[in-house]
C-alpha cells in the first residue's frame, strides 16, 4: 500500500515531466506493478483465510474460532478478506505516503522503501512455511529486488553515486529461498515491466546495462507479464456473503437475462 500510493502520488505530482522523462516514466511503470501487488498480497491473505469457519445454524457458534485468532474484529468486521491494516490490525494510512517533491530525496525514499520491504518479506518468510505465502513472496522478493535496482539505477544517473555497490540488503541472496528460484530462472529479476502497451517507453534509458548482482543483461518488456488466475471464492454462509442463496441466484439470472427492465 505504501509503495503504491507513493510512487503513485510522486507521479501524479511529478514536475518537469518531459524533461525528466525517463524518471517519470519509471515511476509511472512501478506504480503499475505496485497495484499488481497489492492484489497479489489481498488474494494472497484472501486465500489462506478460506475454511477459517464453516457453514453451520448460527446457534451452532460456526464463527467461533474467529474469536481467538489475533485480529478477531477482522472476524467481525469483515467476510474475512483483506482489508488495509498491518498484522495487528493497526490501518494503513495515508501518512505513510511520501512526496517531497525533491527528485533525489523521492528516489532515495523509494530505494529506503524496497529494501525495508525485501527484510519484511525475508522474516515474514522465515515465520511461515504455507505454500500460498511462500509462493507469494518468493515472487515478491524477485520483483522488489528489480524495484531496488532500478531506483538505484535513477539514483546513478542523477547524482553519481552507485548506491547497487551494497547490494543486496539484507545481504542474503534471493536464490537462498527455495521459493524464489524458478522465478530467478525465469530472468524475472531482470525484467523492467511498463506495465502499458505504448507509454513509459523512456524507462530503458535507466533500465540498461547489466544487472549489478548477477552481471547478466537487463530487459525492458513492454506490457505487463502475463498475470495468474483470479480465485473464485466459495461463499460463506456464517459470514453473511456473498448473501446471494441458490434460490435467489435463479431469479437474479432471470432478471439478469430479460432484455427489458423491471
Ligand atoms: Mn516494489
């Protein structure tokens, strides 16, 4: 959420943008993959709640077992989808955004931001062992490692200075986590995606070159990778959603296919 909405306001307020293009351009594109993510971590904890609770008369106490996990309100407040709030329930707000304005100081933000969120996703690894989690942040830790060097990359061309020198931080390689592997294979931390068909073309004067861990070539796609299939959730009868019973559903059809209205 944070990335998101950063790199988001930082290119909606950009200043200078066709003289800076390539930058505005970089921003533009992450700010698409981050929107990406946001959906991939949703279905992510989406999925894994699945089977939390079960159908059962409401006097059977099906929802019982929401009342002793961490965020029970998450139980009460939702039909046990993700919401924007951290694991203890505290919500994300907009004052996590950043936007100085000040070219350097946003990319050095949005370089801090990447590496603060590949040591999240190493612990968060090293604390659960579900495939689903796993295999949402073996992709994650590939893809915000492009983040890292490619705000490192603008970080050069702007001022100089070769910030990709101390990678990676943490100083672990992603090849360490088996989940990460097939997507290394598959060049994914070398790809800079545009995330649009015809824009953002620009980011390939900053996304060049070779890759400053690996030492092979670095690639812009334009376009956006080809995405995973969206999960079709069960209802959830004890939770009330989607609401819509079997009965109801033959109706809503009928209304749904008569070509006039009412
Ligand atoms: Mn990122």
């Amino acid at each position: 959420m944070s990335t998101l909405n950063n790199y988001m306001f930082q290119s909606f307020g950009f200043r200078q943008q066709k003289k800076l293009k390539p930058f505005y351009d970089l921003i533009c594109s992450i700010t698409g993959e981050e929107f990406g993510h946001v959906e991939l971590v949703s279905h992510t904890i989406n999925s894994m709640l699945v089977g939390s609770t079960y159908e059962e008369d409401p006097d059977q106490t099906p929802m019982r077992d929401g009342k002793d996990k961490r965020i029970s309100y998450h139980f009460i407040d939702t039909d046990q989808m993700a919401k924007p709030f951290d694991s203890m329930g505290a919500p994300w707000t907009g004052d996590y955004t950043f936007k100085s304005g000040n070219l350097v100081e946003d990319l050095l933000h949005n370089y801090f931001l990447e590496i603060g969120a590949r040591t999240h996703k190493m612990r968060v690894y090293e604390m659960t062992e579900h495939p689903i989690a796993r295999e949402m942040i073996g992709y994650l830790l590939v893809r915000g490692g492009v983040h890292i060097k490619a705000y490192a990359k603008a970080l050069y061309i702007l001022t100089g200075v070769d910030m990709t020198k101390m990678l990676p931080v943490p100083n672990l390689d992603n090849r360490k986590f088996d989940a990460t592997r097939k997507w290394e294979d598959a060049g994914e931390g070398r790809k800079l995606y545009t995330f649009s068909d015809h824009d953002y073309k620009a980011v390939n004067q900053i996304w060049k070159g070779t890759d400053p861990i690996d030492g092979l070539p670095l690639e812009v796609i334009q376009g956006a990778p080809v995405g995973g299939e969206i999960p079709d959730y069960p209802n959830a009868p004890e939770t009330f959603a989607p609401g819509i019973s079997e009965e109801d559903f033959i109706e809503i059809s009928k209304r749904l296919q008569r070509k006039a209205g009412l």
